[in-house]
C-alpha cells in the first residue's frame, strides 16, 4: 500500500520575481522614472532632480536626486528590502502627515520596483537624520541567476557621509546598464513634459516640491519647451470649478480675442445644484439604446461625492479655428503645444495621478463628444485642464496596481460624471460666445453642414486602421449620399442649412455605436448590421421628405397618440397631465402636417419637459410635477397646440434655444427644439413662446410654455 505524504511547505518564490514586478507592474520607461519622482514626494523631499548622464555614450545612466528624508540601515533591511510592504497603506489609514504635513501616494509597497524596469545596476545612496550614510548595490543580472529569492542577497554598506554631508539627508539613485530606455531628442521632451507636470500647476500648496529634468550633453533639446503657463493666459476661456457635498460652484470667463471686437464675458454662480449626463442602456448586442431606463439620479447630490470629498478644477480653452489661432502670434506654437499637452489631468494632494492626460489617453471620452456633437463639445486637442482631489477624503479611488490611473469601479464612474457635468457648463457657455464670434467673421453660415463628413470620415479611418474598409466604405458612402440629396431636397424647399442637423438628431447613435462596435473588434456581421440600420433609418427620413407627405390629420388624434406613447412616462416621474383638449365634449381641429414628423416634434418637447421636472423637483414623492397639453384654436396665425409645465423654465432667448448643437442639459446634443422648429416650417407653421397669459395657461405652470402655431390656411 502507497504511503501518503502530508507536508506543509512555504512558497519558494524565484529571484527572477522581483525584477518580473518591475517588467510587469511598470508599462513604460517614462511611467518609471515618474514613480521614482513620487517616491521622493512620499520621502517628504521638496525638491528632485532627474539627470540623463552620457546619452551619447555606450553606458548612459539615470540618476535621481532628492532631498528627502532619507533612510536609515534598518528602513532599507525592513521596508525598502522587503516587496509590499504596507507601512505606507498604514500611515495613510492612520492619517499620519508627514512633517511637511503629507499622506503618502504609495500604498502597495512595490512602486520601488520601477528601477528594475529601467536597468540592472542600481547604486543607492541615501541618509536620514542623524544617521551614517547607506550604500547599496544591485546588479540584477548576477542576482536573476540565483536559484531563488531567499538566495538573492545585496550588500548595504554604512559609512560616514560623503553624498549628504553636514545636516542634509536625501536619496540618490543612479542606474546604469539600461535596458528598455529610449534616450531620443522626443521622448526626453515628453520626459520633461511628464516630470515637470507632477505637481498641479493651479494650486498653491501649503509646501514646496518641485521635480527638474536636466541633459547635460543636449540642454536644447529640452531648453526651448514652451513655458505652458504664458500660454494658458491667452487662453480665449477660462473655467473654474469646485464641488463638495451637492453644492456646485463655477466660474465662466471669456476673456476676448484680440482682433475680434467682442467684449468678454464673466459669470459666477455658487451653491448650485450639479446636472449629470444619465447612464446610457447598452444592449447585449452593444447597440446603444439611448437613456436607461434604470433608476439614475440626473443631480449629483452629497452621496454622489461618497468616498470621493471636494473636486476642484480648472479649464483653459482655446479654439483651432483658423480666424482665432491667426490672432495669436505664433499659431503653429499653440497648435503644436495643445497637440502635446491637451486633455485633462487628474491631481491628488496637488500629485499628479498617472496617465490620465496624457496623449492618447481619453478617460473622460472628449473625443468621441466631439464627434456627436462638434459645434459645441470640447476636444482634448482645444483644452488644458486640471481637476484636484483629497487624498485623505477620496479613498474609495484606488489607483490601479499598474499605476495607470483608478481602478474603474463605482466611484470612479461617479467621479467621471461630476467631472463632465463641471464641463458641460463651460460647453454651454463658450458656444455662446463661439455663435457671437462667427457672427462677426462671417462664419454664421451653418458651420454644421461644413462639418458632416467628420464623424463619417473617423469611421473611415477606423475601418481602415482594423482593415474593415472593403465591407463598410459602401455602406457608409450611402450614408453620405442619402445625407446629400436629404440636403438638397431641403435646400429646394427654402431650408437652407438643416440637413446636417437632422442627420445628427436621426444617426447620433448609429455613429457611436458604429465607431465603437469598430474599436471594439465587433463581429464584421454585427457592424455590418448597425451601418444598414443607420442607412435604414435614412431611407425613411430622405423618402418621407421627398414625397413631402403632408396630409389633412387631426390634433385631437395627435395629442391622444403622445399621451399614450408617454404614459409610462408620466408614471414612472410621477407627472401630472392637465390636458383639456382631449375630454369628449371638445370639438376637433384638422391641420395639413405629416403626423410622424409632428409626433416627433411633441415627444422631443415632452421629454425636455420629464428632464427638466426632475431638475426643479428632484425628489418625485410628494412633488407637484405637472405638464399642460391643450389646442387653442384662438392664435392670431392660426390654431395652436400648447405644452406648458412646472419646471424651471427657460433661461436664454428663443432665438439661441432653437440653434442647433444648443442645449443646457449635459448630455443634450441641442437639436429638439432646432427639429420642432423644422418641422412646424415644414407645416407652414412655427414654434413660439408665448407667456402664460397669452396662452391661455392656467394657474400653477410656471416653468417652460411652448405653443406649436398653424397657419390659418393650413387646413383643407
């Protein structure tokens, strides 16, 4: 009978390990060199300074100088010598500052890994107060050749100070033998870039840190980087936000252009409520359903800032508009800095959170905003921005193993909403003046219709860059020839300038969830499915306008048909619907119009009204949401249909609600109203604003009355 052996045995880890966390937990060189930057902050140094010695040589070498607290002999054998380590997660748990009144970044005890990722010989020198000088060496190609880590020994030598004499105290740490490190004139640009955007440009802190890159061999490369801050002052805009416990203040500023007379505008608010853009449905197929129907705050209250605390931030714009970048002295400058530079950064205790910022990083999605909406959302090539947290106060962000920014959990999610609510008040805002702007360069001529082949050229380049362009370039030049000869037919009706809109307000989703399906690596078949649902879609639209199907239809049956279409609606937010027209004993009022495009117009007017109920009464139970739906026969263009609710009403004009691209709720592309308005023109009607009293609307509306006006002669 074999005998069964019970054992119990430790893991044997190999010595190759620790150098495979410096491979595996670092994704770059430059990602590198920044954790050794913030091991100096958490030193309490307030000064580093990087030098890339002997570029030019076999044998370049990086050194890294701080003046921080230093380490003793017995924090190299018990902290720094043992791999995660946790006296940082401790200290930061306890809330222990530093005396220079500081919570540590790190907290898993391997972000001193980052040197293995650059080379494989490490001389560390360091002192702490009152302490003899340490030196250490490693060479990580004799050690990796031990068996195991037990095995891997280094040698710490005490002696008496000669780095850090008389009372200074610090780390220096020089690495040789380089091995994955690109030493070109670019990426040491974007090197110095990185290092010297570690701590926040917009804050004053209560103590000084300041990281330097230096070249010896080349100081031009790095010499002529533009000095970001002189630039941001010519920034045409300027926002500035902070957010804590529901209450949103912000700050507008539109400084002017030189060359432009147009006088700048400032506005402040304080103590504001927070919109945010609702959770979209995804289905199981990745088709974007519009607005979930899942319960979803569209107000960020206090909770929504739970384990996240005070957000501050700041926002510089500009615009790549050619009539603005010529007013600036040297255009091809501020192109090429916003180029390199743009995006939004994330700070943490004024440290830099990485790599949120960064070229080719879109954590907050401005790009494909843009696409949606180009006229009024901000890319990450126009902005330069910085948003500011707490350590202490946003714990339920945890930075992910890797260092490439938070784990993207619910509290990032809830972050990234506030973020973009902060930001789409600045959107709202700059397209005003943006308008004005092009009124006075002549550029009031439907930028829209300049621009639709931009969200169909990125889903060119997309298919092309996964090599899909032979299946899907037919389909999407479909798309563009229907959008053409929908523009034209509106053109031959007197409608100058509208078909681009109509296309966004139709195909918004079929685009982002073309490009997405693409970048996402979607089944061909699938993707192949969603560019004929978006050329569907079209057909219809193109098809109804070139028969121009405007027949003799009642307005009883149309307020009938979109109170049952919503009647869910109205349950769900708890809407009360006051609608006179429909009771039995009121007579009929037939008018020429097609009744799909005017229903259309109705549920676009219906729900502004749910969304902005939400916004003046948040809370539902026992709220006095109400909305107003009556014909009254008795306008002096003729008869009229009249919605009217409780909400907050409208705060600008009508001429700048009904532009395209305008919309004040954060995630509104600006097109339902500027689509009513087309349609009650296709119906030979309009859509005005009338006050309460000229509509006839009883007491206790107070918020927004739209009327959609008929012509007298538009009955048969």
């Amino acid at each position: 009978m074999q005998k069964i052996n019970k054992l119990t045995l430790p893991f044997r880890p190999r010595a190759r390990l620790l150098q495979l966390l410096g491979d595996q937990l670092i994704s770059s060189p430059r990602l590198a060199i920044f954790e050794l930057v913030k091991n100096a902050y958490d030193a309490d140094a307030e000064k580093v300074k990087v030098t890339l010695e002997g570029i030019d040589t076999n044998s370049p070498s990086i050194l890294v100088e701080d003046n921080g607290v230093g380490m003793t002999l017995d924090t190299i054998k018990d902290i720094w010598l043992v791999p995660a380590h946790d006296h940082r997660e401790l200290q930061k748990k306890e809330l222990r500052r530093t005396l220079l009144h500081r919570l540590p970044l790190g907290e898993k005890g391997v972000g001193r890994f980052a040197v293995h990722k650059l080379g494989d010989k490490i001389e560390l020198v360091t002192r702490a107060e009152n302490s003899l000088e340490c030196v250490l060496f490693i060479n990580w190609a004799e050690l990796i050749d031990k068996e195991f880590l037990s095995e891997a020994e280094v040698n710490i030598e005490e002696r008496t100070p000669q780095v850090f004499i008389g009372n200074t105290t610090g780390t220096k740490l020089r690495i040789s033998s380089l091995r994955e490190v690109n030493l070109t004139r670019s990426e040491i640009r974007r090197l110095q870039r990185q290092i010297t955007s570690i701590a926040s440009p917009f804050e004053n802190r209560s103590d000084r840190f300041e990281a330097t890159l230096h070249v010896p061999e080349h100081p031009d490369w790095i010499s002529d980087i533009p000095d970001i801050s002189i630039l941001l002052q010519r920034a045409p805009w300027y926002f500035k936000f902070s957010y804590e416990n529901g209450k949103f203040d912000w700050t507008y500023e539109f400084r002017g252009i030189s060359g432009i007379k147009l006088s700048p505008r400032y506005l402040s608010k304080d103590s504001q409520s927070l919109l945010i853009a609702p959770e979209r449905d995804i289905d199981e197929f990745g088709t974007d359903r519009g607005k979930s129907n899942k319960s979803k705050k569209i107000i960020a209250d206090s909770a929504h800032a739970e384990g996240i605390g005070l957000i501050t931030g700041e926002f510089y714009v500009f615009d790549r508009d050619r009539t603005i970048l010529s007013q600036f002295g040297n255009s091809q400058l501020v192109e090429n800095v916003l180029d390199e530079n743009g995006g939004v950064r994330v700070y943490r205790d004024y440290i830099r959170v990485y790599n949120y910022g960064e070229r080719g990083d879109d954590w907050l999605g401005l790009d494909l905003r843009r696409v949606n909406t180009p006229t009024r959302n901000v890319s990450r090539n126009i902005i330069f921005g910085a948003v500011d947290l707490k350590l202490e106060e946003s714990s339920k962000l945890k930075e992910k193993t890797n260092r490439e920014g938070f784990v993207e959990n619910d509290a990032y999610t809830r972050f990234r909403e506030i973020v973009l609510g902060a930001l789409s008040i600045l959107e709202i805002e700059r397209k005003i003046d943006k308008d004005n702007i092009r009124k006075l360069t002549d550029k009031g001529h439907d930028p829209e219709v300049e621009k639709i082949s931009k969200p169909l050229q990125t889903l060119r380049q997309v298919a092309a860059k996964h090599k899909i362009s032979k299946e899907l370039d037919p389909l999407i030049d479909k798309v563009e020839r229907n959008y053409t000869e929908m523009r034209d037919t509106m053109l031959r009706a007197g409608l100058s300038g509208m078909g681009l809109a109509i296309v966004f307000h139709e195909i918004e989703h079929g685009v982002r969830v073309l490009h997405d399906a693409i970048v996402a690596g979607g089944s061909m078949e699938l993707v192949q499915i969603q560019a004929k649902e978006l050329i569907r879609v079209l057909d219809g639209f193109t098809e109804l306008l070139r028969k121009g199907e405007q027949k003799e239809n009642s307005l009883k049956q149309l307020l009938k048909r979109a109170r049952d279409i919503n009647r869910v609606r109205f349950r769900n937010h708890e809407v009360k619907l006051l609608c006179p027209a429909l009771e039995e004993n009121v007579p009929d009022i037939n008018q020429n119009f097609a009744f799909g495009l005017m229903l259309g117009a109705l549920n676009n007017i219906l729900d502004n009204a749910f969304y902005w109920l939400q916004v003046r009464w948040p809370n539902k139970l026992d709220s006095p949401r109400q909305i107003y739906l009556n014909i009254e026969p008795d306008f002096a263009e003729g008869p009229a249909i009249i919605i009217a609710d409780n909400g907050p009403g409208f705060q600008d004009n009508p001429d700048r609600i009904t532009r395209p691209f305008f919309s004040r709720r954060p995630d509104g592309m600006g097109i339902g109203l500027y689509y009513t308005n087309l349609v009650m023109e296709l119906s030979n009607g309009r859509l005005g604003f009338p006050d309460a009293d000229e509509a006839k609307v009883p007491p206790g509306f107070d918020g927004a009355v739209l009327a959609l006006i008929f012509n007298k002669g538009g009955k048969e």
